[in-house]
C-alpha cells in the first residue's frame, strides 16, 4: 500500500494533484468543526468585503464570511454525495454481480428494467420529486432518491465484468468444489469488479454532487442548510454577478473546479495503476 | 428462403426489439412520474389553496371547496387511484397535458412548442459540434499517443471533463461579462427585436448565445475526447491494425477506415444518448443567461409552483429520450454492418 502510493506520488501528476486536493477538501471539513460562525449565520461580519487576510474568500451580502461558509458547503455536499454513492453501489453491486451470474429469467427483467433507467431523464424526475417534497426533504431522503435514479450504468458494467469471470476455469472448480453462490459472488468475483466499482464510485458521487448543486441552484432543497447548490443560490438571489461581488461566486465555483478534478484525476490515475500495463511501465519493464 | 428473406426476418426482430425497449421506459417513466405526486404526502392542490390564502382577499368556504373540486379535475385526481391511472394514460394519448397555472388558460403542450425551438437549437448544435471536435481530437491523440501535444490535450480535457457545465457557464460569465465585458449577460437576443428568420435577428441570436453554447461546447468536447482516445488505444493494438501498418497502408487510411470507424460505433451510441437528454434543456445555462428554453420554463414553473407544467415537462422529456434513442438505435445498422448482417 505505501509502495504503492510512493510509486504513483512519483510517477503520476495527476495523482499528486489529486491526494493535494483531497487534502483540501479534508482540511476544509475538519476547519468546518472550528468554525466562529454557525453555517447559515447571517449579518455576523461586514457584507460585500473582497477576499483579504481577514476573509478569505470574502464576505457576501447577507454577512457571511464566505471562507467559513465553504467549509460547512462542501461537507455536507460531500457527504451527500459519499452516502448517494454508497446507496447506490449498493444497488448497483447486487443487480450487476447476480443478474452476471445467475442469468436466465432474473438476468433478463434485471437489464430490462436496467435499460430503461440508463435511458431515463432523471433532472425532470428530480425535479418533480424535489418539488412537491420539498419542505419534507432532508439529506437521506435526496440520496436514497438520487441513489434509486443512478446505479443503472455502473450495475451493467458490473455485470458486464461478472459475464466474462464466469467463464473462467476458477469460478467451474468453485462450484465443483461446492462452494455456495453468495461466496463465489462475494469471494471470488468480487477482487476482480472491485476496480470498476472505485471507478464508478467516484463518477457516481460527482454526478451526486452535481444534481445536487443543480437542484439547490433553482431553490428545490433545504436552502438553510449550506451546501455548494445553496451557496450559489443565495447568490443569485441577492444578484451578485450584477452588484459586482464576484467573489460570492468565484468562492463556490472555484472550491468546486478544485475539488472535482481533483477527484476526478485521482480515479484516473488509480485506474490506470490498476491497468497491469501501466504498473508494468512504473517498474520499467516493457509494455 | 432467400437471403434477403432472412436478413428482413432479423432485423425486422431487431426493430421490435427496440420498439418493445422504448415503450417499456416511456411507460416506467411516465408510472413513476403519476404515482410521485400521488404517494407524496403533500398536495399540490392544498399548496395552491394555501398560496391564495396567504393573500390579502377574502374568500369563502364554498368557493375554495369548488375551486379544489376544478383543481382536481384539472389535475385529474379525481376517482380511485385505478380510474386516475386510466384517464392519465388517455390524456396522454391525446396530448393533453392540462392548462398551466401561471400562464392560464394557454395549454401546457403549447408553452413547451414555443419553448422547444430554442433548447433544440442551443443544445443540438452544441451536441453535435462538440461531438465532432471530440471524436476527431481524441482520435488523433489515441493514435499518435507518443507525441507531446497529444499529453496537453489529454490534460486539458482531464481537467474540464468532471467539471459540470453549468460551473463553466458561471466562469464564462464571470470573465466575459463583467470582467472583459464583451458578451451581454441575458436574454437570447436583442431587446427591441422581433423574433423571425432574418439575418439581423438570426446574428443577434448567435452573438447573445454564443457564451452558452461555449460553455456546452467546452464541457462536451472533453468528454468525447477522453472516451475516443481510450478507444483508439484499445484498436491501435489489434492485430489488422497492426497487419496493416506492416503491410504499409497509407497512415490516414489506417486512422480513418481501420480505427475510426470502428471506435466511432459506442460514440454513436452515446451520442443518440445524449441528444436525449436534450429535451429536459441545460436547465442552469438557460436560466443563468436567460434563454427562453425548457430549462427556463421548468424554472418558472417551480417559481409559479405549476403543477401541471412541471408534469408536462416531465412527461415530455421522459418520451422525447426515448424515441430519440430509439432513432438512434434504428440508425445504427447503417453505420454497423455487423448489426446489419446479425
């Protein structure tokens, strides 16, 4: 493990990119617990002062101190997004790993069913939930839903993965050997899907994050609860761009160009150390 | 039988196929979208009861009771969730998607015609030239994957790819409508012009919807570009590709009739898909530079709570993804003789 992280700290760009601004974002949560303000507190420092020593990023019309303000914003849309991934790996990985295995009937209804939700527009179905629940929604509710509307891809890839390893010799001596489905599923197969699903778990919890961010923007979630949406929100509403306060928007806009390519290039350059070839050339071997 | 017989045959099951498939989403999509509202626990008929209410007039027990009894029935909530279901299904076939609220009595289905030329337009431009660029750059660095420019790219499209589009458009706006002011900040074109197809309208369109579309252009670009070349890389290695470079075929051949072509096929795919993703509109851009579009119309339906609109709107993407990626599907023989011939 740390082999392998010295290795790649070395050789990848997009890795020592990636853990800097995993870093950041860790740092910001962690700030979060040391806040002087509470999340949403309004008129607690002077409005509209650009970003200085003081303030960081900033203060916005409403009194806020923008700095602080981002640290609760990206922990709670970064915990939203870790539980959406994780629900819906958890739907993913079921649906993909038995209908691979078990074929036949359960296979056939799975990826029916499994088509229309890759085709299926989800903005305008989140749009409906979130408008009629909106005052009953809360964090749980919003990635349980986004995690029903988004496993649909990632369980077909799994399944796709799960479709070759069945044919492999070691999965006929499991069974021969007697070993009971759940374990051939979850103990052999799995090691072999688990890259596809760190790959997807980071897309999955980008995408999160952007539905989210999509749905606070037009005022559709709890916009007393900071998030990265509602911080965009609530400068729109107070007309930033047009007053000339750019930095309400340069601070939730440039947190999260920073933390999703970050992010992004971190699972691009763990995929590519999965590849064996690319291990391969790390070492200095041919390729 | 004769081998046209055959051929027919199975590709007559192939349209079935993807007939059956497309009528499967548009009925899941269009059940989920009538039992949301109906398993929620709030109403939209008491919401816009409540929302008058809060109003300055006075107003009687009786007339809100007939007021919720025309909601319903505009709403059609009237009768056993069973009849409900029904009539929502025959509506639908009709094309009767109920009046909206905040532009009554004009029909749901009209404000979205009105809308839809312009979402169709900034969207399926920006699609297709992004896809082009896309393919064409991500092709051309898979395949000379060892020269330096090709690693900018790469970078470049790295780090715009998990950007999400509506991110850029605030940049875009940030930096080329306030600090280097020299695109207009809203609406789609020119205050004081009539809309029409002369060139005067036409240019004030493209200039006012230009910061948009880049916006699209941008995020589209990257992704497209990073799926092509990790098709190249996987073709370069096969061995025609190979046997071809060694049998000294011309290089833009080999790049344009041996890889391309085949690296092309998952990209129709995915482009059929995202054309359908179209008819729900780039909500953010739309409403962050003023487009009258769907997004924008979706937006005020919110603001309006317009229940029916938000319906329509739902309803009509929902069928609008899935014919187009049944187009798309139907299409695809012409540009796989594989699935041509199987």
């Amino acid at each position: 493990m740390r082999k392998a992280f010295a290795g790649l700290w070395k050789t990848s760009g997009y890795f020592r990119f990636g853990i800097v601004s995993l870093a950041f974002a860790i740092f910001m949560i962690i700030m979060s617990f040391f806040s002087p303000f509470k999340p949403m507190e309004s008129f607690a420092v002077t409005p509209d002062l650009p970003p200085s020593f003081a303030h960081l990023f900033g203060t916005n019309s409403r009194g806020q101190d923008l700095f602080w303000q981002m640290t609760f914003a990206l922990r709670n849309s970064l915990m939203f997004g870790v539980m959406t991934a994780v629900l819906s790996r958890i739907i993913a990985i079921w649906v993909g790993m038995y209908a691979g295995y078990k074929g036949g009937l359960f296979d056939k209804v799975a990826m029916a069913v499994n088509d229309s939700f890759v085709i299926m527009p989800v903005l305008p179905i989140l749009l409906l939930l979130n408008f009629l629940l909106r005052d009953k929604m809360n964090w749980f509710y919003m990635a349980l839903m986004m995690a029903v509307l988004g496993w649909a891809y990632d369980a077909r890839l799994i399944r796709a993965q799960v479709l070759s390893l069945k044919e492999r010799v070691f999965s006929d001596t499991a069974v021969f050997c007697g070993m009971p489905t759940r374990r051939i599923i979850f103990k052999e197969h799995m090691p072999y899907v688990m890259p596809i699903i760190f790959a997807t778990t980071i897309n999955n919890l980008l995408w999160s994050i952007g539905m989210e961010v999509t749905l606070s923007i037009l005022g559709l979630t709890n916009i007393n609860k900071a998030s990265i949406g509602v911080v965009i929100f609530w400068a729109n509403q107070h007309q930033a761009m047009i007053s000339g306060i750019w930095w309400w928007l340069a601070a939730p806009v440039g947190v999260t160009v920073f933390v999703f390519t970050g992010l992004y290039l971190l699972s691009v350059a763990l995929n590519e150390y999965i590849d064996p070839r690319t291990r391969l050339r790390m070492k200095g071997g041919a390729v | 039988m004769s081998i046209r017989d055959v051929f027919s045959k199975v590709f007559l099951k192939y349209i079935m196929q993807r007939l059956g498939q497309c009528v499967l989403v548009i009925f899941i999509g269009i059940t989920i979208t009538f039992f949301i509202p109906r398993l929620a626990p709030t109403n939209p008929v008491e919401i816009k009861i409540n929302q008058m209410m809060n109003g300055p007039a006075k107003i009687y027990p009786e007339a809100i009771a007939a007021f919720r009894e025309a909601m319903n029935d505009l709403y059609g909530l009237k009768g056993t969730i069973g009849e409900q279901y029904l009539s929502f299904w025959k509506r639908f076939f009709h094309g009767d998607l109920g009046p909206s609220i905040f532009a009554y009595p004009r029909p749901v289905s009209e404000l979205i015609w009105r809308s839809m030329p312009w979402t169709i337009g900034l969207l399926l431009s920006t699609s297709l030239i992004s896809w082009l660029i896309g393919n064409l750059l991500g092709g051309l660095a898979g395949y000379h994957s060892d020269k330096r420019w090709t690693k900018w790219v790469e970078l470049a499209a790295n780090c715009v790819r998990p950007i999400p589009y509506y991110i850029f458009a605030f940049i875009l706006l940030v930096v080329f409508c306030f600090l280097i002011p020299i695109f207009p900040t809203t609406d789609a074109y020119a205050r004081g012009l009539k809309e029409g197809w002369n060139l005067q309208f036409m240019l004030s369109v493209l200039y006012h919807t230009f910061l948009p579309a880049l916006s699209l252009v941008l995020t589209g670009v990257g992704a497209w570009l990073l799926g092509m070349r990790a098709l190249v890389s996987n073709i370069i290695s096969e061995d025609y590709v190979q046997y071809a470079e060694v049998g000294g075929v011309n290089k833009k051949t080999i790049l344009g009739q041996y890889i391309m072509r085949n690296a092309l096929l998952p990209q129709i795919t995915g482009l059929g898909m995202s054309l359908g993703s179209i008819f729900s509109g780039a909500l953010i851009t739309e409403f962050v530079f003023g487009i009258p579009g769907m997004g924008t119309l979706s937006y005020k339906a919110i603001l309006n709570f317009d229940y029916s609109l938000i319906m329509g709107v739902s309803i009509f993407s929902i069928v609008g993804v899935s014919v187009s990626v049944l187009v798309v599907d139907l299409l695809y023989p012409i540009f796989d003789p594989r699935v041509r011939l199987n």
